[in-house]
C-alpha cells in the first residue's frame, strides 16, 4: 500500500498554497512515494563497519596555493563582445 496518498498530496499542496491538477497529484503522489521507498531500501543497509564521516569526499587532493602572474587586463578585454577605455561595457539594467 502506498504510503503518500493523493489525499497527503493534495492536503501538502493546500498547506503551501499550492494549486495541483489531479493528475499532478497523481504524479507526485507516486513519485514520493517512490523516494520514500528507495529512503527505506538505503536504512535498509548494513553500515555498522562503516566508519562516521562528514564529507562523501575523504582524500583531500589539492593543489598547493602558489602566488601566479595574473591575467592582464588587455587579454581579459580582448574576448569582451564590447570593451571601451580598458573597462567591460555591458547593458544598463537600471533605469
């Protein structure tokens, strides 16, 4: 039996002011449905050898930070669609 029903679904959607066709809540009736499923199959594995950690990535592979000549500015301009007196012009967005 599932555990989200249409009902939760549209009870949520009315919680957060949403407005949902039925065939939307069908949709994610089911879709949550299935992540709640899939949630379960994930507490269903064994991680008791498993040590604690608090990042997925555990080998730090990073470059040493070494001060570099920067980009001059007249290579950064020169990809620029359009450039005027050494600075970048772009479009007003403010009137």
């Amino acid at each position: 039996m599932a555990r989200v029903t249409v009902e939760t679904v549209d009870q949520i959607a009315r919680l957060a002011h949403l407005s949902l066709t039925p065939e939307e809540s069908i949709t994610f009736a089911r879709q949550l449905d299935e992540i709640l499923a899939y949630a379960d199959s994930l507490q269903a594995l064994d991680t008791a050898r498993v040590p604690p950690m608090s990042h997925a990535w555990t080998s730090e592979v990073f470059r040493e930070d070494e001060p570099r000549e920067g980009l001059p500015g007249h290579r950064a301009l020169e990809a620029a669609p359009d450039a005027s007196d050494g600075l970048f012009r772009v479009p007003r967005v403010i009137g």
